[in-house]
C-alpha cells in the first residue's frame, strides 16, 4: 500500500463546494488502495483576515499570541474537511500540528521544524484512516503553537512527505503547475513538465507564488519529488526533482516580485571598511539584503545601493541615517528575473533579457546574476510589460 502525502492550498478549500471538491479527490485517492496524509491551508483569504482583526485590536501584538490566533484558520479547514470525509463515508481523523508529532524552534511566527514525531500517524494509518493535518504549524519546546510564516503549508507536507517515507508529496493548487510566467497574467505562458529543485527555488524566491521557497530547500535535503497540480483539473502537472532530461528551454521562468525597495547611501567616503559597516548593522537586526552595486568611486567619494524588502525600507533608514549622511530610499521598483540550469552554459542569455528590456523602453536600474539566474532592478510601473517582452524574447 502506497503513502500518499497531498496538500490543498487556500484557494483549493475556500468554500464547502470546493471542500467537498477535495475531499473527493482525497477519498478516490484512498478508495484506490493508498494510505492519505492530506495537509490543508486555511480557507481563501483567512490567514490575511485574521492579521486584520489583530490589529484592530494592537497594532503590535506578540508573536505568540499572532501564532495562536493563525494557527486557528488551518485548524477550521482541518475539521470541516474530515468533516467532508465523514459524510463521504469513509474513516478520517484531523491532526493538529502538534497532534500530527510536529515539534518546532520557538522562533514564533517563523519557527522551523525540529523532529516530527510519527507514532500517532502511524497508529492512525494502521487503522486504515485518512488524516487530514492542519498546515504550518508545531509545538515549540515551551508548549506554545508555533506557525511556519507565509505559505507555510508546504512545508507541511513536504515534511510528513520525507519523515514517513511517501511515495508521492502532490500539491494541489488553482494552476495547473508550474508555468514559465505567471498564466494569470502571460497569455501564451506554458506549464513545465519538470523542473529541477534549484531551479524551482530560485522561482520561488524570486516571486513565483506557486511553492513556498522553504519547501522546495526541505524537498532537496529530503530528495522528496514533488508534483504540483491542480485541483479543479485532473491534468497532469509540474514534477520537481533533482535531475530532469535536459530540455532545449535555456530559461524556464520569467518572475516578477514587487516586494522590493531600494536603498541608497550616497556620497560616502571611498575607503575599506564602509560597506562592512554598513551591512553589518543590517545583518545585527537580521535585514536580508539582496541586490548590491557600489559605484565607482571618484573625488574620494561613492555610492552604494543595494534592496531590501519593502517592510525593512523604514527599518534600514534608520539604522543608516545617523553614520551615513544621505540615505534615499526607492518603494517604487520590481525586480524581474529569469531563471534556468541551462544558462551556465550558455552565453548570450543576459544580452538577450537586456535587449527584449530595451525594446520597450525599460531602464534597468540594477542587475545581479547567479549561475542560473539574471535579475534586474526596474521601475514597478514597468514591471508588466517588461515580464510579457521577457518572456517573449525567450518563449516564442
Ligand atoms: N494560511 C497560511 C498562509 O496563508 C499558510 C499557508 O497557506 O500555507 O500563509
Ligand atoms: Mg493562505
């Protein structure tokens, strides 16, 4: 008997028709001859009304208390979908984080896992039942419920996926897998048939909503495959794993990520130990930095820039202003970026990203590269029609 770990995003449960619609996919999965692990989100848009109503009551609550509140949509989804699964006829049992033997850092809000403990699984699979877990979250070593941050459901599943050995980890979703641009958005964007871990990191990292980054790091360390697909359409979908046949596509995605800013330190003076100082007064408060240019010094001066996230900008203005004289900052830019294994070894794919920029009118303002992506700055107002001529330049 195979394990089957599946997991149902927000969208997938945001009513009871789609609930039921689940617990369908579920059940026929079961009725087929396989042990289900089935992990769900909270309802449609829950986990964003829940933040609301928090701060309707204190701007800045604890994490503690933000994890309990949270942790409460993915419990509401758990137990109408056993409660769909009940009605269907068939036996099912929903797990709570800490039920289902997850135990997490207390870094609430952003708590990693630290062992998940399978017994209860175990003893509820070997009585034949479906269990359905409450995505994103665990017990922390004080007894507190901590969340996994954004999208965290994933995580979820990849996890039970590799600690119970599963045959399968299927995320379903409202596309139908993974596609070279955004399908809600790029008219002839296509669905990937396969797609390596690192490149589907940098996706995700760099925008691409479909799986959580932190997922897909677990699903390399585990070698647990994925299939993303979706649940509306029994079509086949993505499948991410370590290795694919080497397909003639030089560039599998175009990402767009608005969350970006960019901070400027202008005018300091040209001489060792600036950036240092600089980036490790970021680094103490734990502000990730993303893209870095330092321009060419002259009359003993220079300037550095460099982006961050949209909700660190005010953060990182403060910490600088005071060492650093002139500090602007820019929430008005994206950053668009193609991503693909196959551009390590083959030149050429930056002049071509710039010349499909060029040709219609976009000003780069940044650019960083790794051996499988090519980001650039640009304004956010741009930001559309420079993914669409991007994507065209590279899937005609
Ligand atoms: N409900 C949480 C969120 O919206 C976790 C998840 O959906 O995976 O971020
Ligand atoms: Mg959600």
């Amino acid at each position: 008997m195979a394990l089957i770990v599946q997991k149902f995003g927000g969208s997938s449960v945001a009513n009871a028709d789609r609930v039921r619609n689940v617990a369908k996919i579920i059940t026929d999965t079961y009725k087929a001859g396989n042990s289900v692990i089935a992990v769900v989100s909270a309802q449609g848009d829950t986990t964003d009304d829940l933040i609301e109503k928090a701060a309707e009551i204190n701007e800045l609550p604890s994490k503690r208390e933000m994890d309990v509140l949270l942790s409460a949509g993915e419990q509401v989804s758990a137990s109408l979908m056993a409660m769909a699964i009940e009605k269907i006829g068939c036996p099912v049992v929903s797990l709570l984080g800490w039920q289902a033997g997850f135990q997490t850092s207390s870094g609430y809000g952003l708590a990693r896992i630290r062992t998940i403990n399978t017994a209860r699984m175990e003893r509820e699979l070997d009585q034949r039942k479906i269990i359905i877990v409450a995505g994103f979250q665990g017990l922390c070593k004080y007894g507190d419920v901590t969340t996994f941050g954004r999208g965290g459901s994933d995580t979820t599943a990849v996890a039970i996926a590799a600690a119970m050995h599963a045959e399968r980890c299927q995320i379903f979703t409202d596309v139908e897998g993974v596609y070279t641009a955004d399908p809600r958005k790029i008219k002839n964007a296509h669905k990937l048939d396969e797609i390596t871990y690192d490149e589907m990191l940098e996706l995700a990292t760099l925008g691409a909503q479909v799986l959580n980054n932190r997922s897909v790091e677990m699903a390399k360390k585990y070698n647990v495959e994925l299939e993303v697909l979706s649940s509306y359409n029994p079509v086949p979908g993505t499948i991410v794993k370590e290795k694919i046949a080497m397909e003639k596509m030089l560039v599998r995605g175009v990402t767009k990520d608005n969350d970006t800013a960019r901070i400027s330190i202008v005018g300091v003076p040209d001489v060792p130990g600036v950036a240092f100082r600089a980036f490790s007064k970021l680094a103490a408060k734990n502000i990730n930095v993303d893209i870095i240019l330092q321009s060419y010094g002259h009359d003993g001066s220079q300037d550095i820039s460099f982006t961050v996230s949209r909700a660190n900008a005010d953060s990182v203005l403060e910490l600088l202003k005071d060492d650093f004289g002139t500090v602007l900052i820019d929430t008005g830019v994206s950053k668009i970026s193609v991503v693909g294994a196959g551009m390590e070894s083959h030149p050429g794919t930056a002049a071509k990203m710039f010349e499909a920029l060029y040709d219609v009118d976009v000003n780069i303002l940044m650019i960083a590269t790794s051996e499988i992506k090519i980001s650039v700055l640009i304004k956010e107002e741009d930001a559309d029609k420079a993914v669409a001529a991007v994507h065209a330049a590279f899937f005609k």
